[in-house]
C-alpha cells in the first residue's frame, strides 16, 4: 500500500507573529482614545445640562420678562424640575456655581 502524504494545515511561527503585530498596534491606538471615553461622556453630560438650564432660563425671560435671580428660583417656579448633579463629582449642592 502506498501512503499518501497529506498537506501539513496550520500557520507557521512568521505568519503568528504578523498577526500579534498588528494586533499589538491596533491595541496601542485604541487604548489611549478608550481611556478618554469617560471624561469625554461626562463633559457631554455637562453640556447638555447646560443646554437645558439655558433653554429654562430662556423661557423664563420669555414668560415673565425679566431673568431669574437664581437657579432655585428656577426649580420655585417650575421650569427646572431639579438642579442636575455635576457627573465628575455627583454632587448636587455647590455643583453649579451663580455668578
């Protein structure tokens, strides 16, 4: 009987070792921009809050001519159901400052 000889299967060490390279350099970019994720998210949190203060404020010129004296007098008055917690620190009281 004659034996036949099958075709080695699988990768040589060259082949493994390219693919843990760019393996490697795809990880080396995305670490960086993933470890700025949180802060960018947190930032955007604060914007929109921003937005939403603003846009109450606004309204309350709108309906009563004249701005609010403070944030409380927001939340008083209704147009503000709750004063946003700041989300770097998660406070609420001295979160936002009244200039």
């Amino acid at each position: 009987m004659k034996s036949r000889k099958r075709p080695e299967s699988g990768f040589t060490l060259i082949e493994l070792i390219i693919v843990i390279a760019i393996i490697g350099i795809l990880a080396a970019i995305a670490v960086p921009q993933m470890q700025n994720a949180p802060i960018k998210a947190r930032e955007a949190v604060i914007r929109a809050d921003l937005y939403q203060m603003r846009s109450c404020i606004d309204q309350h010129l709108a309906d009563k001519g004249v701005y609010p004296e403070s944030i409380q007098a927001l939340i008083d008055s209704g147009y503000l159901r709750f004063l946003p917690a700041d989300p770097f620190t998660g406070l609420t009281e001295g979160a936002w400052r009244e200039l």
